[in-house]
C-alpha cells in the first residue's frame, strides 16, 4: 500500500519514503491510498500483548516493512522503558476508563509513537538505501521535543533538533529539555509560541535552497512530529489495544459500541482513533476536547476554522495549538480525497487564517463532536475526580473528562468512553496541586511532587528522578526568523 500527499503533489509513496519524508513535497501531509481493515475481529485481539497488537495494527499500514524489520522496531520500542508490562493500562474510574498512555520514558503519551518512530526511520533508511545523516527537525508544544530526544538520544546516522516555545512550556517540561543526555541532541527556546515554532519548522523544510546546502554536506531533514505517518500509525494501536482488554476483562460485549474522549491539539491522537475506527474498532463518538484554545469546538459546531483569535496559555500547554496540522488529513478523507479542495483550503488557512468547510465534508465528520474546557472547570475537575475515587489526573486528562462529563449529561449517552489519559500529573504537579488546594508554598517543584506522591499513593516515576539530578545541557534561545541559523549552528 502507498500513500499520498492530501494537496496532490505525491502519490504512489512507499510507507518507508513516506517515513523518511515526514511531510510531502507539496507541503501536504501523507495519507495511505485506501484505509486498512484489521486483519481479523476486534475479539481476535483479546489474548495479545500490547506489542503482538501493534506489530498487527502497523503490519496493515507499513506493507514494505518485512515481518522481521517491523517485529524489531516494535520490540524495540515497547520494551522495559515503559514502567508497566501492559504498555497502556486502562483504569476505571468513575465510571470511565482512563487509558494510560503515560508510562513511557518522558511521561506522557508523545512516548508510545516516539519510542517506535526513529526504528521505523532507520529501518526506512536502509531499505531506501539512504546514507545521508537524517536531521529530526521538531516543533513542540512541551512533551513531543523531550520525547524526541529522548527517542532519538545516540541513534546512530541521526541528529535531533526541537524547538520549543520559552514561555509556552511548564517548568518541568523545559526542565526535561534542558538536561537532555546525547551527544546528537539540540534544543532551542523560541521567542514566540507553538505555532510559531511550528510555522518555523514547515519554513525550514520549505526552503529548497536550505535543504540543498544540507544535502551536499549529506544531511536530509524528516519530522518527528505527528505529521509523520511514522508517528501517527502506532498511536492507532493503543485503541485497538484498549478495546480488546475491555473485551478480556468482561467490561464490554463482541460488537459493543464505545465512545473515546481524547484531549487535543494537533489533531494527532484523536486521528488515530478515527483510524482504529476505520479499520473495524466499534467506536460510535470522537469527542475531541480543547481547552481554552476552542478553535476545533468552534469548528465541529459551525464548520469554520478559524484561528484569527487571541492564542492563550493555559494549564495543558501541549493543547494550546490554533492550527492544528493533522485536521488536514480529515479534511482531505471527508472531500473525499479530493486534493485540489484540500489545497485550497490550506492555501486560504494560510492567506486569511480561515476557512469554512461544505455540508457533504460536515456530514462525513458527523462522528465528531467538539467540547471545550475552560479552566476552572478544569482545576475543579482535577478535585473531583480525587474527592470521588482518589485518582489524580493531569491538565489535559481533565480537558477530556470535564468534556465528556458535560457531554454526557447533555445527550444522555451512556456508552461506554474511553479517555486518553495523556500525561501523568506529576509532569504538570503546580497545577494539578493547586487544583487539589494544596498549598503551593514557594513553588519548588520538587516539594510538590514530593506532595502529590503522598496524596496520591503513586510512587514517583523514574522521569522525575532523572529531572530532579541532572545538570542543565542547553541553554539556546532564538528568534522566530532565526531558526534556520540555529539549525546551521547546531549542525556545524
Ligand atoms: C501532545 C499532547 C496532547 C495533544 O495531542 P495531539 O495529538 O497533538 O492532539 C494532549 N495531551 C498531552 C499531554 C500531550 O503531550
């Protein structure tokens, strides 16, 4: 199976080119020709282990992989780096159940694409015979650099750059960054936000000129982030996963339908559920939650996107996103892959900012619905949620379950949800603890983690530790118009 690009510059791409490219020629993002089944029922998946499970899932999409190549990268990826033998847990609380996809290296779910991406970048390397060294060139909006890194960390043939906004982040989150380990690591603050960042990056990868410079010296630059199918194809994994151990521990029937309730910002995560549920995963709702940066709630309920709109910080920084890229992959599949339409739209998300869909796009889209949370409701959600069961949740879990909490007492939907628990809460521990009213003193980090430990009866994960010890690597900060000069910097 090949893929395209959704603006119709690239077609007939091998998976493993289309890996290696990141983003299409065209500026449009790949898209696999034909949207792949399971090969097998839902109930066929119940006995497997996580990575049995994505070794399947990623078999259907990556089909010039040999069994051999693609069952290495898994093995690679899922291995003792993750904290818990099951990959992703589910926990049931309060009714819902939280899929855990925290338990990776960096502690939140950027991990469960970002420990597999640079085997499968490798690997695609040597199968398109490519000796050049591949320059990862990524923007984050906090956990997707440290996991990068912490991915690409001494891989050999790679470099990895990340870009991050300086005020945009938490604390720990810029604490992760800055004590990155790697003699191929490099980070830089932004003096911007995300989408700054994140708009840098596409101009870098635009700037043929630039791309020729690096190609003579033998460097070609790819993506780490969710634009690359090489990220975005493991996340379906995890939901084809979480469905099946609902089905193993009695929790749901063969066949029943489930709702999954995702906390979004680039459109990534809740994409790989739209694709779990393509390929035969019983999912009735998408409920895609934002915070205060609502521009996807607006677009499900009225069908404009529209980001002309003040960009706002909130407590779940890795959502505070206005141009969420990966919505051009649904785009494209509800015009019914028409190319043209798509590019047009981009072209006027790029001239006006804007942009307003037709009624045969909405209705394909029908399956999603947008929420927002805003953040009082937020902290409050954090609280409740640990009065009533004793569990603790971060930021952007609590987008989620404040979303679907109000979605369900408004449609009175009583079908089982799945939410994406994103981020453990001990990455995000000022706010989590203000949430729970617990005295933030003089802020030191490390005290509250110390705090929330004991309250929430979790032990504190390795991530912390590693924070807590280690001195401070990277002290870069660059202008917006500078990237490209940071990147020959680092490169030199
Ligand atoms: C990246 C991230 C999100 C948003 O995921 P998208 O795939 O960009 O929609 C949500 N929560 C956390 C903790 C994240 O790191």
């Amino acid at each position: 199976m090949n893929y395209q690009s959704t603006r119709g510059g690239e077609t007939g791409v091998s998976p493993s080119l289309a890996i290696l490219k990141g983003l299409a020629a065209d500026g449009g993002l790949f898209v696999p020709e034909e949207l792949p089944r399971l090969d097998g029922r839902p109930e066929d998946f119940r006995e497997l282990s996580y990575q049995e499970t994505a070794y399947r899932v990623m078999k259907q999409f990556f089909t010039d992989f040999t069994e051999e190549e693609l069952r290495c990268c898994v093995a690679a990826a899922y291995d003792g780096k993750f904290d818990t033998a099951s990959i992703a847990p589910l926990e049931k609380r309060d009714g819902c159940y939280f899929l855990e996809l925290f338990h990776g290296r960096t502690i939140a779910f950027k991990d469960m694409a970002l420990s597999i991406l640079p085997h499968l970048m490798v690997t695609s390397a040597r199968k398109n015979g490519v000796e050049d060294r591949i320059v990862i060139l990524t923007a984050t909006s906090g956990d997707t650099g440290k996991a990068a890194m912490a991915g690409f960390q001494d891989v050999p043939g790679t470099e990895i750059i990340v870009f991050y906004p300086k005020d945009g982040v938490s604390r720990f989150q810029e604490l992760q960054m800055r004590t990155q380990n790697g003699g191929n690591t490099h980070v830089s603050a932004i003096l911007g936000n995300f989408d700054d960042a994140q708009t840098g990056v596409k101009q870098i990868f635009g700037d043929k000129a630039f791309r020729e410079r690096l190609k003579r010296r033998g460097l070609i630059l790819s993506s780490a982030n969710s634009i690359n199918i090489g990220r975005l194809i493991p996340q379906v994994a995890y939901y084809v996963y979480a469905y099946a151990q609902l089905l193993s521990s009695g929790e749901l029937e063969n066949g029943e339908e489930i709702n999954v309730c995702v906390p979004t910002g680039n459109f990534g995560n809740i994409l790989a559920a739209k694709l779990a549920k393509e390929m035969g995963i019983p999912i009735a709702k998408l409920l895609c939650a934002s915070n205060e940066n609502r521009v996807l709630t607006d677009f499900f309920r009225d069908g404009i996107y529209d980001r002309n709109r003040p960009f706002l910080l909130t407590s779940s920084p890795s959502m505070d996103i206005l141009l969420s890229s990966n919505l051009e992959r649904l785009l494209y599949l509800s015009a019914g892959r028409n190319s043209e339409k798509t590019a047009a739209l981009m072209r006027e998300l790029g001239a006006e900012g804007r942009y307003r869909v037709d009624d045969r796009m909405r209705d394909f889209m029908g399956d999603f619905y947008g929420g927002c949370a805003a953040e009082p409701e937020v902290f409050a959600c954090i609280r409740a949620l640990y009065e009533k069961s004793g569990y603790v949740i971060d930021p952007h879990t609590a987008v989620a379950k404040a979303v679907y909490d109000r979605y369900r007492s408004e449609t009175g939907d009583r079908r089982k949800t799945v939410i994406a628990a994103t981020a453990s809460p001990f990455k995000f521990a000022p706010a989590v603890m203000q949430a729970l009213s617990e005295d933030c003193g003089d802020g030191d980090i490390f005290r509250l983690i110390d705090r929330l430990s004991e309250i929430s009866g979790v032990v504190e994960p390795e991530a912390v530790r590693e924070v807590r010890n280690a001195p401070l690597r990277h002290d870069t900060v660059s202008a917006v118009a500078e990237m490209e000069k940071t990147v020959e910097g680092f490169l030199r």
